[in-house]
C-alpha cells in the first residue's frame, strides 16, 4: 500500500473526527449525556488516525514540493517512516481482546477449496505459536488477540476460476473456567444419610450449594469430611455452571452465524492461475502462494482498522 492509498484510507478518520467535533458543539446534543458520551469516545478512539492523516498530508505536500532536493526529501521519507511505524504501532493495538481464542468454520461448496482455506490459517497460526486443532472444517485455536486478529476474515472467499464460493465464520473462544462468586451461591449442610433415610452422621458434613442466577443445585454427601463434600459440590458446581454455558455458547453462536449469513460480503478473490489474491478489505494483490504457506500475516501488517 503506497503513500497516496493510506493517506485516503485515513481520510474518513479525518472527516469524522471534524464531523463529532462538530455535533458536540450543538447545543441540541450538549443536553443528550448518553449520546455526548457516546460521540466522545468515538472520538478519542480515531484522534490518532485523524492526526495521522494531517501528518501525511503534510509530508505528501513536502514531498512534492522538495522533489528536486534531495538532501530534504530523504529528511521528509525518514519522516514519514517515522509517522507509518506508529500507524502501525496504533493499529496493532487494536488486535486486542479478552478472549482465549478463536474458532474458524469454513463453510464450502467443495474440499478442495476448504483444504486451501484450512492450509491458510492452520500454518499462519502455528507459524506464530498458537495451538492448533482441526476438527474437519473447523479450526479450534488457542491463544491470546487471535480472534481480534482474524474476525475480519468473515465473510464470503470467492475462487475465481472454479467459479465457487467459501463462507468463513470467525466465533470467539471463551474461558470455561468460571470464577463462582460468593454472593452468587447459598450453601446448605445437613446430616448424610445412610439406606433407607437414617442418619449416619450426627455432624452435617453432607453439602447442598445452590447457584442462584442459574437455579442450579448440588449436593455431595459422598466423602467423609464436610471440607472435603464442600471441595466435591464446588467442582460439580463448576462443571454444571460450564456445561451451561458451553450450551447458552451453541445455541448464541447459530443465532450469530444466521445474523452475519445475512450480511455477509466478499473478503477475498483468488485467481489461482495467476498465483494472485485481491483482498477486498484493504483494497489490494497479494501473492497466493504466499498467503497459502503461512505468509498470511502480510494481510494483518496491512490492516490500519
């Protein structure tokens, strides 16, 4: 991506950063605190785009004014060097998120193109250490910001000379390891019991813990210690409290997959006779051989959103 293609990507931060400033000057919008807020925020999110932007143009302008010296032309490239490393430096800390990975599922026509989809990621993440599983046409990857870093593959691959299309669906991966609050839970103790209801204890060692947002309950009676009935009911706790959630994931996940179904737009064309891939996103050729053999990083390095 040359000087030019960036400076008009970063346009639109410019233009909207006056277009908030404005508004928050309105007194019809002064009164609104929750849209204020909302315009604020916005606004310091692309405040360093915007201030990007005007130092290209800047250099652009000095560019072609000091084209015939070069001494002050070498200056304004460094400059803008410069001004590009911490572009980048901005843009990578957007790739961030709190999630512990992602999931890739490529919807295809044929296996052919899903195995070339599959390749891509799948040497692309291993190439930068994240942990790999591959479950058919569905990708499980463990580790930090991957899913920041990939959502933007949603949407619709086309390969051009088959005349066929691929969906990608990019899901977050959620820790299953619950933090189980303690005003979150009732616990109960009482006498275990033995055959035929008697008691067997005259100690309430046995536990009943109710979750109360979820209405879940357990009880253990089965160790011989009230320590050790709490330590058990906890960890069946747990794996109820994650049974359900990985359950309330699903059934979110198929409404999420219907809802961008219904959106979805063309991320990449690839023509593989001519070993080339348009990436529609950030408007520009990239080798495919390259994108297929882990080199798919250099889509991401181009990425400025």
């Amino acid at each position: 991506m040359n000087l030019e293609e960036i400076i008009n990507k970063l346009n639109k931060y410019y233009e909207r950063k006056l277009e908030i400033e404005s508004l928050l000057e309105s007194p019809e919008i002064s009164i609104d605190r929750k849209l204020t807020s909302r315009l604020s925020k916005e606004l310091y999110s692309i405040v360093p785009y915007a201030d990007i932007f005007q130092e290209l143009k800047e250099c652009q302008e000095e560019i072609e004014l000091f084209k015939n010296d070069p001494r002050v032309l070498s200056q304004v490239e460094n400059k803008v060097d410069g001004i590009l490393s911490n572009l980048k430096r901005i843009s990578s800390g957007k790739m961030v998120d709190e999630y512990e990975g992602a999931i890739i599922e490529i919807v295809s026509p044929t296996q052919t193109i899903s195995n070339k989809l599959l390749d891509m990621y799948v040497s692309y993440c291993r190439k930068e250490g994240y942990s790999v599983n591959l479950d058919g046409s569905i990708i499980t990857v463990s580790g930090l910001n991957i899913y920041a870093k990939l959502k933007r593959e949603i949407g619709i691959h086309r390969f051009v000379d088959i005349k066929q299309d691929a969906s990608v669906f990019v899901y977050p991966l959620f820790n299953y390891n619950l933090v189980i609050n303690d005003k979150d839970i009732r616990v109960d103790y009482y006498h275990s019991s033995g055959a035929g209801g008697q008691n067997v204890n005259k100690v309430e060692t046995a536990i009943r813990i109710t979750h109360i947002p979820t209405g879940i309950v357990v009880n253990c009676q089965d160790e011989r210690s009230q320590k050790q009935n709490k330590d058990r009911a906890f960890e069946m706790l747990r794996e109820k409290l994650s049974e359900k959630s990985l359950k309330d994931d699903k059934e979110r996940l198929i409404k999420e997959k219907k809802t961008i179904q219904k959106s979805m737009k063309l991320v990449r064309e690839y023509r593989l006779k001519n070993n080339s891939a348009y990436d529609a996103i950030n408007n520009r050729e990239y080798d495919v051989s390259q994108l297929f053999n882990g080199g798919f990083d250099i889509i991401l390095n181009d990425v400025i959103v």
